[in-house]
C-alpha cells in the first residue's frame, strides 16, 4: 500500500477542473425535447429498465456532455452509442446533459450478504493489492465530485457497473479523458470484488435519501 499510495494521491491531484461554458447556457426542457429516442433504453425518467443500460437521472452533466463526446469521436468504444451521439451537436448534447442531471435517480438496494465486502473495498480500498478506496474520488454517499470528472455511482444498475468495472480491468474502456484512472484500479479487482462493489454502490446514498 505504501508504494502505491502516492500513485493514487498524484491522480487525485491531477484531476483538472473540468466546467464546461456550455452548459450553462444548456436549457433541460430543449434536453427533454431530445431525450425521446434515448428513453427507449435509459427510461422515460433517466433511469433504465435493463441493468446493462446505466441509468442517468442525477448523473453530473459535466460527465454525461464529456461522454458524449467521448462517445462521438469514438473514443469511449461502443457501437450503440456511437450510432446514438453521432448526430449529436454540442449544444444538444448540453441540453440533454442538464436534462438528466435534473432528474430523480431511483432507489437501490445491496443484498445483505454483499454489503460487508462492499464496504470494505469501497470505504478503505485493498491494502495489499495496493486498491485505492473508492470513497476518495466517488464520495462517502457515491455522489462523486462534479467538477473533478467523478461520476455519480449511487444507485447505478448492478449489472452496468460490473460491466463498466471488466470493461476498465480489460482496458476496453480506456484511451481518453481520465479513464486512465479507473484502469489502474480496475486491473486489481477479482470478478467477485467486482460484484460486491457494484451491488454496494448500488444501495448507497447519503442516510436522509435512503430513509425517505
Ligand atoms: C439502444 C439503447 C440506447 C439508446 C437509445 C441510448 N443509449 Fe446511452 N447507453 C446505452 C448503453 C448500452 C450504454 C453503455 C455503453 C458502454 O458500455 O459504454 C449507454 C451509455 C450512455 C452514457 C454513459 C453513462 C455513464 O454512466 O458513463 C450516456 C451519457 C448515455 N448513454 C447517454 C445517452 C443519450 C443522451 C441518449 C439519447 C441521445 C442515449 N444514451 C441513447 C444504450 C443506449
Ligand atoms: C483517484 C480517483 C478515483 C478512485 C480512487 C476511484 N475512482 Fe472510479 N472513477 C474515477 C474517474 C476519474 C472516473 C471516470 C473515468 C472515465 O471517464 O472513464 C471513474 C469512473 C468510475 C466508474 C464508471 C461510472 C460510469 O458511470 O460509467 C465506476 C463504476 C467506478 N469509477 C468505480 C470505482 C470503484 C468501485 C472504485 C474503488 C475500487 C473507484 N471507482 C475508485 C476516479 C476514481
């Protein structure tokens, strides 16, 4: 852990400011407006139907307009939304990006018999694999940091994290922005750790939300 821990710290430094000017002239009702082809998978309210599709309602917009464009240009890789964000301006893809933000993300829960590993991993990482804990960059209650390019995992379908988690390990997620980050990390996790940390993001949030 101690050879590893100024790596993750040096990440965590670097991690530019990355506010986008365009987003604050993006207007959520023009993002609805083009949101109707999207909610055949990502749900009429921003949150999916099926676990591989991720939900969006309240994922920061700076994230999903950065993603987009990674999307776009080809170089987050996947063949569905290529197609989708091709035709895609900068401006629709603002709008839709504050659209979604906007939203209510639904409620999940973790099985209990996952929560403790969950945990652990999520709150104090894996010392001796050298794991960083993900709370440092994704927030005691999964929220992330909006400005630091961390995304909101909070109540993200299990099956879309674990996906996005082998897709980081498998460096098939990779190449652009700061997924750089998230494939050091990744390449430590077992399939097992993997599960335990996606069913745990899954049913975590700040104690006011999961009381109401
Ligand atoms: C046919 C199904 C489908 C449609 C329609 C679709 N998406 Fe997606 N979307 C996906 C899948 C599958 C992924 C995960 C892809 C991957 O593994 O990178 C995804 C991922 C995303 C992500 C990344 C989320 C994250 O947490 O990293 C964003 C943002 C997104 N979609 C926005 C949109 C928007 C906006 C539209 C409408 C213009 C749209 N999608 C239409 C299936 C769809
Ligand atoms: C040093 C900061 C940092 C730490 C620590 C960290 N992450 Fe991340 N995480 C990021 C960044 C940055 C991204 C966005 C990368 C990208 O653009 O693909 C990300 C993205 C993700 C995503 C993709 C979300 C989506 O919507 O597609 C998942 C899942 C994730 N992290 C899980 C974890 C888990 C689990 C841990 C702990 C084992 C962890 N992260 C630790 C910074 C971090």
């Amino acid at each position: 852990m101690i050879a590893k821990m100024p790596i993750a710290l040096a990440l965590l430094l670097l991690a530019a400011t990355t506010a986008h000017a365009q987003l604050e002239n993006a207007d959520p009702m023009r993002g609805q407006g083009s949101a109707a082809v999207c909610a055949a998978c990502h749900g009429q309210d921003g949150n999916s139907i099926v676990g591989e599709y991720p939900n969006l309602a309240g994922q920061h917009a700076d994230y999903i307009f950065e993603h987009l464009q990674y999307y776009k240009s080809g170089e987050r890789q996947n063949a569905i939304m290529l197609g989708q964000a091709a035709n895609l301006d900068e401006q629709t893809m603002a709008d839709l990006a504050v659209y979604y933000e906007s939203l209510e993300a639904e409620i999940g829960e973790t099985p209990e018999e996952l929560a403790a590993t969950g945990r652990s991993i999520y709150m104090g990482g894996i010392a001796e694999k050298g794991v960083p804990a993900c709370v440092s960059c994704h927030g005691p209650a999964g929220m992330g940091i909006p400005s630091s390019g961390y995304p909101r995992l909070s109540g993200q379908k299990v099956q879309y994290t674990m996906d996005q988690l082998m897709l980081y390990r498998s460096g098939e997620r990779s190449g652009y922005g700061q997924a750089a980050v998230m494939n050091e990390i990744a390449t430590e996790l077992t399939d097992d750790e993997i599960q335990a940390l996606a069913s745990y993001v899954r049913g975590l949030y700040a104690p006011d939300v999961a009381a109401e």
